[in-house]
C-alpha cells in the first residue's frame, strides 16, 4: 500500500496534535530522544552523503526540539498554577 503525500501529512499532523494529552515529563523526554534521534540520522546522511536523510535527520531533530520545548513550557505553566 502506498501512502500520498496528503496521507502522511496527516499522520505527521496526528502525531505532533497528540504531544498535547501527554505529560510535561513525557514530552521533554520524547522531545530530546527525537531530538538526538535526528541528529544520529543528519549524521548518517551526512556520511553516507545522502541529502535526503541529512533533510530528514533535521526535520526529526527540529521536531523534537519542538516536542521538549513543550513540555518545558507546560512544566513552568503547572509550576506557577501551584505557585498561586
């Protein structure tokens, strides 16, 4: 089965929507693995001179970058809830 590009947007889509029913914890922890996770596949692309997956590796590292940022910013939301 072959999957279009407007199919795996959505999946792309559906996956980064469901960050947000995630803890803080699990979203900093996932965000850095993705995060390391696309700097080892930017790496492989870069050694086997692979365009495709240097574009990849850093789409997966921003992605994560974006999933810990998150959980970071809903960490400090719950910590100033429990402050006031």
């Amino acid at each position: 089965m072959r999957m279009t590009h407007d199919a795996i947007t959505r999946d792309e889509d559906h996956q980064m929507a469901d960050t947000t029913r995630k803890s803080a914890e699990q979203n900093q922890l996932e965000g850095k693995a993705k995060e390391i996770g696309g700097k080892i596949r930017g790496k492989v692309g870069d050694i086997t001179d692979n365009r495709s997956e240097q574009f990849k590796g850093k789409k997966d590292e921003l992605k994560g970058r974006a999933q810990k940022k998150l959980g970071d910013a809903e960490r400090d939301v719950k910590d100033l809830d429990e402050t006031l």
